[in-house]
C-alpha cells in the first residue's frame, strides 16, 4: 500500500459515492467537517507525540494522514501538488 493508492481510494469515493463509506459521509459533510477532522488529528498526534507510546502516535500519524488526503481531494488538490511545494523548497 502507498500514500498514492489511498489518494486514489479517496479519489474513487468521490467519484463514486458508497453510503456505506465514511469517506464518502466526510465529502458530502463539505470542507468544515473535514477542517475540523484534521485539526482534531493533529492535536491527537501532539498528545500522542507527547504522553502516549509509539503504537498509539502511528495511529494518530495515520489518522492525520488519511483526513490530509481528504482535505486535498475535497479541494481539488492532489498529492502531485504536494510534492511540487516539497519538491520547490529544497531546490
């Protein structure tokens, strides 16, 4: 599994909703949802980072990542365009 092929999962969901999906649930609940998911992520990878063992931060890590992903596709981003700034600032 990559980061690219659950980009790709994510993507696919948008373009074809599942009700079953809570991917799906967070695409349609629109762009404060899925702001305020990731705020929520990143504060429990901090209280991870910080009083919890590494079994619990990689969850959290994982957590962050997957609504991160969501919040680009949600805005027509992609992880491309990641890349590209990541890419710029180290040139």
């Amino acid at each position: 599994m990559s980061i690219q092929w659950l980009f790709d999962v994510i993507e696919d969901r948008k373009k074809n909703p599942s009700e079953k999906s809570y991917t799906t649930s967070l695409l349609n609940e629109g762009m404060p949802k899925i702001a305020q998911k990731v705020g929520e992520e990143g504060t429990e990878v901090v209280v991870a980072a910080l009083a919890q063992d590494d079994r619990r931060l990689i969850e959290e890590v994982a957590d962050l990542t997957y609504h991160t992903l969501i919040l680009l596709a949600a805005r027509g981003l992609t992880l491309a365009d990641v890349l590209a700034e990541l890419e710029k600032r180290h040139k």
